[in-house]
C-alpha cells in the first residue's frame, strides 16, 4: 500500500515544507492526493499493518495495537495519537514501517527507562504531558513546550476568544502544532487544533466526533478497523470551550522547530 491510498482531510491546517500539505489527519505530496471510502484496512502478519501506509498517522486512536494485560488499549492512547498526528503534520515520518506511529511512540514509553517512570500519580506516561515532551525532543529532534491555562484568567468567552486569537495562534503562524487538554470525557481527553475562527475552533479528535450537548458529551466512536478519523475537523464555539475545558482550565502542547 502507497502513501497516495492514506485517507486524507484537505482541511485548513497550513503548508509546511515544500511541496507538502498539511492534512487534518495525515500529511501527504499535493499531487498524491485520494479519498477512500469504506474499510481500506490492510492487514498483514499477526494483525500489523506494513508499508509506507505507517508513514503518517491516520488519526485514530481506536485501531492502535498496542496491548496491555492481552488487550488493546488504543481508546487510552489520545495523547500519544495526537503527538503522532503533530509530527505528521510536520512532515516528520514514522522510523518504524511495520507499526502504526503512534504504536511506536508507546513502545518509546515501554523501553527508554528515563520515559517508563514518568508517571504523574496514577497517569502512566504516555498520559502525562511532560513526559511526551521529553520524547518529542528526544526522538524527533523538534521543540515542544507545555503551557498550563487558569480558568480563573478566562472566566467569560470574549476572554477565551481574545487568548486563542492572539496566544494560540501565533503559535499556529509560527508554523508551530498546537494539542489541547480538554474536559471532553471524564478521564480527560486530547485534541489537535486545526484552526482558529472568530466564532470558535476546529479540531481534529482521534476518538471520533463529539456532540455537545445539555447533559454532556456525546460520541460517535471511530471504528478500530478504519483507517480514518470520522472527528477529523470539528467545530467547538467558545461557549463549548468553556463548558469542557477545551484548553481553558487545562493545558496546551506545542510542537515544532
């Protein structure tokens, strides 16, 4: 499988390097560009994925193969998939052919004994935001900071619209990825920005697409078999960034040179 049959997203999320185009969910050549439809996962040997389709991370979470106690714990892998996606995004490919990116950013966690002890409590460290850092710099030679958000300094929506038209997307100008923290389910969850509107903002979710909704969030779950993210660009407005701490309260992480 050729890197033109990765499913893609033209989404606006910027150039980086020339001739490539930054995708919502993969990064690819301008002139390699095709939609599959449907179930394109390719399978081969004891259930890995070969080939340059490892490239770049497909964006979702919930088909990674990595397994803990015998099972697949891909719906607890939000964090390394969007480290994963940034990378991609920056043209930074997979060293490893034979797994998905963000499998290989585990194995990172699971070998380099400098990583595997950084837990925060309870948060092993693929989870914990310092930690991930550390890899990025480590592994792919490319800045990543972390900055943490009051909600106190952010108490009402034009404060919030303000901070991300100005703080986060100067980090977007400067050819910088930017991952948010978010309230969006329970245990917390991880996001990559895509952009930055006068009503709100798009991100991509590695779990699936979100619904806000009275009571809480809903999701359509991706499928561990697609080879896609279905919460390739969603859209947030700044009272949903308020209401699940999308950022605000939380967290960013940027990625780049």
């Amino acid at each position: 499988m050729g890197l033109s049959e990765e499913v893609i997203y033209e989404g606006d999320t910027g150039i980086v390097g020339e001739g490539i185009e930054i995708m919502s969910n993969t990064t690819t050549n301008k002139n390699e560009r095709i939609e599959i439809k449907g179930d394109t996962t390719d399978r081969g040997g004891k259930g890995k994925r070969k080939g340059k389709g490892n490239r770049y991370s497909d964006g979702n979470q919930r088909n990674n193969e990595t397994e803990e106690g015998g099972k697949r714990i891909g719906d607890k892998m939000c964090y390394p998939t969007a480290v994963a996606v940034a990378l991609s995004r920056l043209g930074i490919e997979n060293p490893r052919d034979d797994m998905q990116y963000e499998d290989y950013i585990q194995t990172l966690f699971d070998t380099d004994t400098n990583l595997s002890g950084k837990y925060a409590g309870n948060i092993p460290p693929r989870g914990n935001p310092y930690a991930e850092a550390d890899m990025v710099k480590k592994y792919f030679g490319v800045n990543s900071d972390i900055k943490l958000i009051s909600a106190d300094d952010y108490a009402n929506t034009s404060q919030i619209s303000n901070f991300y038209n100005t703080t986060i997307k100067s980090n977007i100008n400067n050819g910088k990825q930017v991952i948010l923290s978010t309230g969006l389910t329970k245990s917390g969850h991880i996001v990559n920005l895509n952009r930055v509107t006068e009503r709100g903002i798009y991100f991509q979710d590695s779990y699936g697409i979100p619904t806000f909704e009275t009571n809480g969030v809903t999701y359509q779950k991706n499928s561990i078999n697609w080879r896609y993210t279905a919460g390739t660009n969603v859209f947030a407005s700044w009272e949903d960034i308020k209401e699940y701490n999308i950022g605000i309260g939380k967290y960013y992480m940027t990625i780049g040179r």
